[in-house]
C-alpha cells in the first residue's frame, strides 16, 4: 500500500508541475483572453487569508466484495493580515484500527500549540515567524512568476488532455478519457524538466532528507505513468469565474496493486479518492486555542 500511494503522489507531482504551472489560464471563450485576464486579476487579490478542508477515502474491492479501508478528513486555515495565526485539524478513521490518534494545530502570537489527543505540544516559535512570512511571499511571488510564463505549448498540452466546462460559477478542467499515455509522457517531457526534477529528489535524498520514506518513486518511470493512464483517472480542477482561484481539487482513480509491482493478493482493486475545498480567500478569522493547550508549558 505504501508502495502505491508513493507511485500516486510522484505522478501527481509531474500533473501538478504543468496544470497548477499553466492550467491556470485556460478557461473562457480562448485561452489567451484568459491568460491576460489572470494575469492582470490574480496579483491584485487578497491571498492573505484561506481555508482549505480535504478528504481522503482508500478502499479495496473484488469482483464481489468491496471494503472501505481508511479516511483521512482534514481542514486547515491561515491568516496573516496582521500577525501569522493558524489552526487545523486531522482525523483518521479505520474499521480495522479504532484508536487511531486525532492530530489538531494552532498557532496564536507566535506560539504553536499541537496534540495528538493525548497530550499538548507548546513551542514558542516567534523567532521563526519572520521566516514564514519570508517564505510564504517567496511562494506567492513564484506563483505570479510562473502565471507570467505561460507558453504556447502549455496551452496546448491542456488543450489536447483536458476538457473545459463552464457553469455560473466556475470553470472546471477534467482530464480526458481513452489518453495515448506514450503520446501524452512524450508531450509532458517537453514541457517539464524531469531530470531536473530527478535530480532534486536525490539531492534531498543525499542530505538525508527523505530518510524515513520508503521507496521514493524515480520520476522517469513510464511504465507507471502509463499504468496510471490508462487506468482512466478522474482528475478535476475548479476555478471561481470571477477571480480565476482555485475552488475545487478531485483525483480519483482505481488501480490494481500488481500493476505497480506489488506482490501478488487478493485485495482486488485499490480504489482512492482525493478531495480538496479551497475557499474564505482573505477572510480573517479568530484562532481560539483550548484552555488545556494555554495551561501547558511552553518550551523556548
């Protein structure tokens, strides 16, 4: 299972690298009257506030049986119109492991308050707080870099792989059905560099950054990509009509473990389906921390 949701998430890499680097134009009537009107909107929003609420659902299923294995919902939000605060929350559900721990954040005048829902956890983080900030406009700016880049050939990679539907309130990219996964692999390796990705994965790997990880994918794996593609995958992504942000996120695809080189079992097909919500763009909130976090100690 481990070794399959690591192929998953490296292949979502490769599709987040050039739909989050170039499907943000696409929508309307042509792709170049978007592109002009992204790139003159998206930098003028209110970015400073956000909420974003996910679920994850894994299951497996044979020809006569289905079994719902795990759950992961989880929401998150952060504000920094004055000073940074955060809170968010994780919860895991199993039939087949009842104690799973509850995992909460909250972050309020530069100290972090965490639990597993056993016990707090209380830093005090104002000395980094500055970096965050430093890092969160590092991100910002990048992503109005990369929206100023937008080539020809990423319009037409979005426009040969995905189809573009429009409602009242936004426009929505849905990956297309029946994909030559050669001709789309041969088309993707022109538009990102995956060597250069590659490269980036054993660096971290080198400086013993991936310590821990199991069985990191190597990017260059077409045998898994194609796997993934033919397995017609449902990938979505919603963009609001009026500001072009990001609203909605879906991937939901079935695979079968043999296909990634698991061992041979009777567990059927894997069935995993990912959520994401995006909304209360620059919406500022309250953070109130449980009065059992304030009575723990802070550690300086």
């Amino acid at each position: 299972m481990k070794k399959i949701r690591r192929k998953l998430l490296m292949l979502s890499v490769l599709f987040i690298s050039v739909l989050f680097g170039s499907v943000n134009r696409l929508q309307a009537v042509t792709t170049e009257s978007v592109i002009e009107a992204m790139q003159e909107r998206i930098p003028t929003l209110d970015w400073s506030a956000m909420a974003l609420e996910g679920k994850l659902d894994i299951a497996m299923s044979t020809a006569t049986q289905s079994a719902d294995l795990a759950q992961i919902k989880g929401d998150f939000r952060y504000d920094f119109t004055e000073a940074l605060q955060m809170e968010g929350h994780l919860n895991i559900l199993s039939p087949f492991a009842s104690n799973l721990p509850a995992f909460s954040l909250y972050y309020l005048d530069g100290v972090s308050y965490s639990t597993d829902g056993q016990e707090w956890y209380v830093q005090n983080n104002q000395k980094t707080e500055a970096e965050i900030r430093k890092e969160l406009q590092k991100t910002a700016d990048q992503f109005d870099a990369d929206l100023h880049s937008i080539t020809t050939e990423q319009i037409q990679f979005i426009d040969t792989y995905m189809n573009l539907d429009e409602t009242t309130e936004y426009y929505a990219f849905r990956l297309k059905t029946d994909i030559d996964p050669q001709a789309m692999w041969d088309d993707l390796q022109e538009l990102v560099d995956i060597e250069s990705l590659q490269e980036n994965v054993d660096q971290l790997d080198s400086y013993g950054e991936l310590d821990g990880i199991e069985d990191y994918e190597d990017l260059a794996d077409y045998e898994a990509f194609a796997t993934f593609i033919t397995s017609n995958p449902v990938l979505e992504l919603r963009f609001e009509k009026e500001n072009y942000r990001p609203t909605y996120f879906l991937l939901d695809v079935s695979v079968d473990p043999e296909a990634y080189g698991a061992e041979s079992s009777d567990f059927g097909t894997v069935n995993v389906r990912l959520e994401l919500n995006f909304s209360d763009f620059g919406q500022t909130f309250d953070v109130i921390v449980p009065s059992e976090a304030l009575e723990s100690t802070v550690d300086y």
